[in-house]
C-alpha cells in the first residue's frame, strides 16, 4: 500500500499546481483568438486546438506543464 499512498500524496502536493496551469491554460487559449491576425494566424498553424496556449507561454511554463503531464501519469 505505500505506493499508493505515495501516490495520494503526490496528487495533493500537484493538484495546485495542476489547477493553476488549467487556468493559466485557458486564459491563453482564449487570448490568441485576440491577436492581431498574423500573430493569430502564426499560432493556429503551429499548434493544434487546445495547445495554441503554448505560442504565447514562456518557456518556462511550457516545462512545468509538460514536468506535471509527467508526474501525474
């Protein structure tokens, strides 16, 4: 049963992180559809729906959201 508990704790030590990715996430995938067409266009053909955020994160939230894709699997 440890493993499962070690799990249960790693899920509550993320599940705010988590939570504040998914909003962060949201909020930048509803902000490209308020770009300037270019920059809009240049999104949408880089990224597929739901992951268009990733044009206007930093790097460094890009690696926390894929590091918790990870830890959470």
């Amino acid at each position: 049963m440890p493993a499962a508990d070690d799990r249960a704790a790693l899920a509550e030590l993320l599940a705010p992180a988590i939570s504040y990715c998914e909003h962060e996430i949201a909020n930048m995938n509803a902000s490209v559809r308020l770009l300037e067409k270019a920059e809009r266009q240049r999104i949408e053909n880089a990224y597929d729906e739901g992951e268009r955020w990733r044009g206007l994160a930093t790097d460094d939230f890009i690696r926390m959201v894929d590091a918790l894709v990870v830890l959470t699997r």
